[in-house]
C-alpha cells in the first residue's frame, strides 16, 4: 500500500491553481461570445450565436481570417525550410560559432516585439513593403524562425549521427543520406516546428499593426481595430475560435515534437 504523500498533494493543488489562474481570462471569454446583447459583459445575459454568424458573414471580418491563414500558411512553409537548414548547420558546427548563431536566430524571440515593429517598419518605409503580401511574409518570417530552429534542433540533440555515417558507407550521396535517413528522423521536430511557425504568424499583433494598410489586414489587427472601435462580442467570438483552433496546432506541435523521444 502507497504511503500518503502530502508533498505531492500540495505540489500538484499549486499546479492546478496555477493553470486555473492562466487560463481564467480564456475561460470568461468564451461565454461572453455567447451574449445576447451587443456588450462584453460577464456574466453575459442571454444566449445567441449571433456573433459567431457575424463573424462569418460579415466582409471584413472573414477577409482579415483569410489573409491571416493565407500569410501564416506561407510563413510556415518558409521559416521552416529556413529554420530546418539553419538547426542542422548549428548541429554541425557546434562550438561556440554554432552557440553564436543561434543566440542570433532566437533574438526574435527575447526583442521587445515594439523594437522589431518599429526597425521593420523603418525598413519596409524605404522599401515600399507596407501593407504588401511580402512584407507581412518576411516579417512574420522573422519571428517565426527561433521557433523552427528549437524544435528541428531538440530533434538533432538526439539525432544518432551513426545512421548517417553507416548509410555512406554503404555508397548513398549526401543528398541521398538526408532524404532517406535524417529527413525521417527528424520529421516530427519539422511538423511541430511548422506548426509553431503558423500559429506564431496567425497570432502577431505587434508587428502587423505597424505593416497593415486598409486594403490587407490580418485577423490580429482586425480585432484590435475592433475593441477601440465597437467592442461588440464578435471579439469575443473571434477569440473564442482562435483560442481553440490554436490550442488544437499547439497540441499537435506537441505531440510532433514529443513522439521522437518517445520512441
């Protein structure tokens, strides 16, 4: 018989009080999309999906959804082939110049994102990238590419180089050697890095406030348009869909990222 272990009880009660007080603004949000009146008050009065329908129906909303998906799906496909080449150049070279070069790839990530916003905004003025297709592409890009570069390099942590080097000795090109032997191997990390990159991209707000223009603007900056504007609960409904739709990529980004190791 198990001996009680208050240590234990209490470590996990503070867990779970923690992950309650985390995702306590969520959890008020999704009833309020459900409101009755055009108010974000809670508790919300009433039941209607009429938000829900206003989101979907309504031009401007459903067009910053598609851009948005539109702009993450090529951002993931980008900073993925980016950040996978770069994981696997830092693996080999290792050292303190591969040290030095992922500090510089994942900068991104520890930059105040108003400091990015307001360099890449300089930039793209010159340039004539605001409010272009590519200039919300390589900027989300930027962002998205420490993301690739973690979870591609956790997979080349524990990447036994041993395969590689048995399959050139048995006469496979280096072309050949990658393609059958570690692109498989470190295809989860790719999936869950590909994953982050997109939600990376779908959720930028700071950034894409400072690139939008009327005639292309994301989902992001949509809503914050909308709450200094009417604040009616399609926010609340919008965040509600993004809440989850994000939840279920970073689930599976997760369970991409975990399966290698626990093979």
């Amino acid at each position: 018989m198990k001996r009680f272990n208050p240590g234990k009880l209490i470590l996990g009660l503070t867990c779970l009080l923690i992950a309650i007080w985390l995702v306590a603004p969520t959890l008020v949000v999704i009833p309020m999309s459900f409101a009755e009146k055009k108010s974000l008050a809670f508790p919300p009065t009433g039941f209607s999906l009429q938000w829900y329908q206003n989101f979907f129906t309504n031009p401007q909303w459903f067009d910053s959804l598609i851009v948005s998906a539109k702009v993450a799906s090529m951002v993931a496909v980008v900073a993925t082939v980016i950040g996978t080449m770069a994981a696997i150049g830092i693996e080999r070279l290792k050292g303190r110049t591969g040290g030095l070069i992922r500090a510089v790839l994942i900068t991104p990530m520890i930059v105040p994102g108003v400091v990015l916003a307001v360099g890449i905004y300089a930039v793209y003025l010159d340039a004539q990238l605001v409010g272009t297709w590519t200039g919300y592409v390589f900027a989300h890009t930027l962002l998205a590419i420490p993301f690739v570069v973690i979870a591609v390099g956790a997979n080349l942590a524990v990447f036994d180089t041993r395969l590689e080097t048995a399959a050139a000795s048995l006469g496979a090109s280096r072309l050949a050697t990658f393609f059958s032997v570690t692109l498989p191997l470190i295809l989860p990390g790719i999936l869950s890095g590909a994953l982050f990159a997109f939600v990376t991209s779908f959720d930028e707000v700071i950034v894409s406030l400072f690139i939008t223009s009327p005639q292309l603007k994301t989902l992001p900056v949509q809503i914050f348009s909308s709450m200094t504007r009417d604040a009616d609960p399609t926010v609340a409904a919008v965040g509600s869909l993004i809440f989850m739709a994000t939840s279920v990529i970073i689930g599976l980004g997760l369970i991409f990222g975990t399966r290698r190791r626990g093979a």
